[in-house]
C-alpha cells in the first residue's frame, strides 16, 4: 500500500513540473489594448529581416509570439505589439 502511495505521489509531482515545463510562455509585453496593436503580420516581417525562416505566429499574454528557425535551429521570439521590440527569445 505504501509504494502504491509513493507512486502516485511522484506521478503527481511528474506531471506538474512537466505542465510547468511547457508553459515557458513570455506573456507580458504590453499594456495597451488590443485595438492600438500593430498587425501581426509585422512582427513575422520583423522576425524575417532578423533571418528567420517563420513557421507560424500567434499571441502568447500581450505579446505576438513568432516560432522561426535559423541556422537549423527552432526559436520562439516574443515581440511587443506596441512597438514591435524583440522582448524575448527562446532557443528551442
């Protein structure tokens, strides 16, 4: 009864530090609303002009998060739909 407790508590924790590893989401890059944004469009050509080839984008928080590869490797680049700043990136 005791290593049956002991698994599903290690299920439990696995699980939850493996929701927490997905979520690596930078969500906050602007407080301005919606309709004041920049299009999307405009971070992907940003994202282009810096050489990478885009795959998609959409809005992660208040940022445009845009999923590009350069040099074989995968980035998601999260930029500000105020002003189209590069806020943050992470190598995948």
């Amino acid at each position: 009864m005791r290593v049956i407790r002991v698994l599903a508590i290690a299920l439990t924790v696995g699980i939850g530090m493996g929701s927490a590893a997905m979520a690596d989401g930078f969500k906050n890059c602007t407080k301005l609303d919606k309709a004041s944004w920049k299009p999307a469009g405009d971070a992907e050509a940003k994202a282009k002009a810096a050489g990478y080839e885009v795959r998609r984008s959409k809005i992660e928080g208040s940022c445009y998060e845009v999923y590009g590869v350069k040099e074989g490797k995968l980035y998601e680049l999260f930029y500000s739909p105020e002003d189209l700043s590069l806020k943050h990136t992470i190598a995948k």
